[in-house]
C-alpha cells in the first residue's frame, strides 16, 4: 500500500538532517518507465515557495520522471537564494539518477522563512538515491519511508493504493495536519499508476479527483504555500486504461487519503463532514458547507459536545444572496440524524443529539434545488491551539 504498488516505481526515504528530530526527512520517488507522463496541481495561494515555482516550471511538458521531497524546511520566502537551492537540488536528483533536472518535481514542507541546507539535502539525496539501486526499494517498505519522510506535524504516515480487475494499478501517499484549507491541492501528495495514460488524460482524472475530495477537505481555514499534487504514469502494467473506470478509481483513492488527512488533523478530537443538500448549484452548496466548515464558534461547540445549531444557521447566513440562494427561514439541520432545526424553527430536542462519537454528521437542506455537496473539517480544540503556538509553521 504505497507509491511503490504500481509496477514502475521505486521509492526511498533518508535522513538528510533537516528536522532537529534526526528522524526521515527526505524521501524520493521515481518512474522507472516506460512511460513518463505526469500531471501536477499546485496551491492556488498566491504567495509561492520556491519548489512550487520550479514545478510548474517542470509540468509544462507533462513529464516527470522523479519527485524529490523534504520535510524540515518550506524553502518559501527564501529569495534567489532559495530558488537557487531548489534548482541545485533538481540538478543533484538528475545527476544521481541519470534523467534530465528539467522532469523532477521539487516539494518541500516545513518552517517558512528559513534557507534549506543544500549540503544536508545533497547527502539525503544521494543516501536515497542509493536505496533506489537496491531491490529492496521496490518493496512496500520503500514507500513507507517515503511516507514517514514527508511528515512534520502528522502523526502517521498516510497511503492508499487502488488495484484495477483489468491489471492496472494506482498508488498514494500524502502528508497534512495543519493548513489543511486548499485550492486543487491539499499539503504533498504523490500518486502513482503503471496505466498506459497520457500526461493530457492524467491532467483530467487529476483536476476531477482533487476538486471534490482534496479540494473539499478544510480543516483549519489556513491555505498553504507548498501544497503538490503529482500523479505519475509509468505504463509498466501495458494497459490502456478507461479514462472513467480510472477517474472514478482515482477520485476514490485521493477520497481515502483526504479521509486519512482529516483524522489525522492537528489536536482535533471530532472529524466532522458537512453536508449541503438541494442547492440550486453545486458551487453554492460548497459555498455554504464550506462558511460553517470555517466557522470558529461552531467548531469549538462541536469540541464540547454541544450540537449548537444556531452556529450553523448564522455561519451559513455569511455566504452573500449573490453567491448562494436560499431563504434563511427555510433552511433545515440536523446533527447525527437528529433533526434539530425544521424551516428555521427547532425541531427536535438538541438534547438527543450524541456528539461522543468523533464521527459527526451535519446536514444542511436549502430546499432551492438538486445539488450537494460535502465539506470535510474538524473541531476547534486546546490541542490545536498548544500546537500552533508551539510549532513555528
């Protein structure tokens, strides 16, 4: 279960340094072919790191043949300095490897504002590099390090594979606690296929699968600088693959990992899925789900067990008549199948409603259409607030 399940793919991952922890810190993935096609989606935050640049740099012929990864430093707001160390280390992978700097992915997580210590990431490089030439990189446990490497603030590696009847085969792996509030992206993820796909139809299947499950995940409201996805092609399995069945199998796997992303948050102790029925558009349903999904007031209520429905009500009240239709007396709530708001009146007692679960269901009915759609976020919690004022991010 991991970035390694597709034929054409090894992974490794090494101590470069980087994290004061002395633990995994940087992690390679590469296609070893025959196929090279690829498809990235970035952070829609305006402000870039670094690596984010180089990629987009690297996607416009939609090859890649390797992913370089580093935890322990953003390399963001870093300068010509930074894009420099960026560069070198693409050309240090390319070396190693024997590819073309110009088709490796460069990621990076960690602190914002602090320069990477080229010297630390040449030797975690060539330490993985080295892994890479062994058998024992094609193995799950490869790509497990890989995982382990990528994480800061996780506290469990992240993975998913997907195992296609007709041969072909996807795989996964990602990191994210924190600022877990993307634009077609979510933190760094790598996903992998030896389908026979070009870096075209891998652009499609990537931008569906991500605009409603990475992109529907909003745990804190906080957008990274660095967030990656990366799908890889290697074509080692020789089979054509049907775009739909592999689009839905995509969606499906990026859908688990998201999953895992969500549980995985930053001091949250209820993970907690938002769902907005009959909207006129789906983009009006994401709209409201996604107001209360960053409502503070609400999410610290769901934190105390207390199923505050008038939280929701008002969060959703935020969303402008232009942008969402619905009339705010007509709206009805229920929390983990209890109707607690019918019409905007109270329904059922809130008093019924059992939040010791970490599991929790909110559902939103407008009553102006057809459409839906589902936020995933979690509660406001201490934790979270020790570890953000602990951990510089």
């Amino acid at each position: 279960m991991s970035v390694t399940a597709p034929a054409g793919f090894v992974a490794a991952g090494a101590t470069a340094g980087l994290k004061n922890s002395g633990g995994l810190d940087l992690a390679l993935v590469q296609n070893l072919g025959p196929l090279t096609a690829a498809a990235s989606v970035f952070t829609s935050n305006r402000c870039l790191a670094n690596p984010v640049i180089w990629s987009q740099q690297v996607m416009k012929d939609g090859v890649v043949s390797a992913i370089v990864l580093n935890s322990g430093g953003a390399n963001c707001y870093t300068g010509a300095t930074g894009f420099a160390t960026t560069h070198a280390t693409a050309e240090f992978v390319a070396e190693k490897l024997g590819i073309s700097s110009g088709d490796v992915i460069v990621c990076s997580t960690g602190l914002i504002g602090e320069q990477l210590d080229l010297g630390k990431l040449t030797t975690g490089i060539t330490v993985a590099a080295g892994t890479l030439a062994t058998d024992a990189a094609a193995t799950p446990s490869g790509g497990l390090a890989a995982a382990q490497a990528i994480m800061t603030t996780d506290t469990r590696p992240k993975q998913s594979e997907h195992r296609s009847p007709t041969g072909w085969t996807i795989g996964g792996m990602a990191k994210g606690a924190g600022m877990l509030a993307p634009g077609l992206a979510t933190m760094l993820v790598v996903l992998t296929t030896d389908a026979v796909l070009t870096s075209a139809q891998l652009d499609i299947a990537l931008r569906t699968a991500t605009r409603v499950t990475f992109d529907r995940l909003d745990s804190d409201g906080c957008m990274s600088t660095n967030d990656t996805v990366s799908l890889l092609a290697s074509g080692a399995s020789g089979i054509d693959a049907d775009l739909t069945e592999f689009t839905d199998a995509l969606t499906a796997l990026c859908a688990d990992l998201a999953g895992q992303l969500q549980a995985d948050a930053e001091g949250a102790s209820h993970d907690i899925a938002i769902e907005v029925r009959n909207a006129r558009t789906e983009d009006e349903a994401v709209l409201v789900a996604r107001a209360i999904s960053r409502s503070n007031l609400f999410k610290a209520a769901i934190y105390g067990n207390d199923p505050n429905w008038g939280r929701v009500l008002a969060a959703a009240g935020t969303v402008d008549e232009a942008d969402a239709a619905f009339d705010p007396y007509g709206i009805d709530v229920a929390i983990n199948g209890v109707q607690v708001c019918r019409a905007g009146e109270p329904d059922q007692p809130r008093e019924l409603v059992d939040l010791s679960p970490r599991a929790v269901s909110v559902i939103v009915d407008l009553h102006e259409g057809a459409e839906s759609a589902t936020i995933l976020t979690n509660d406001l919690t201490h934790d979270y607030v020790e570890e953000n004022s602990a951990y510089s991010s």
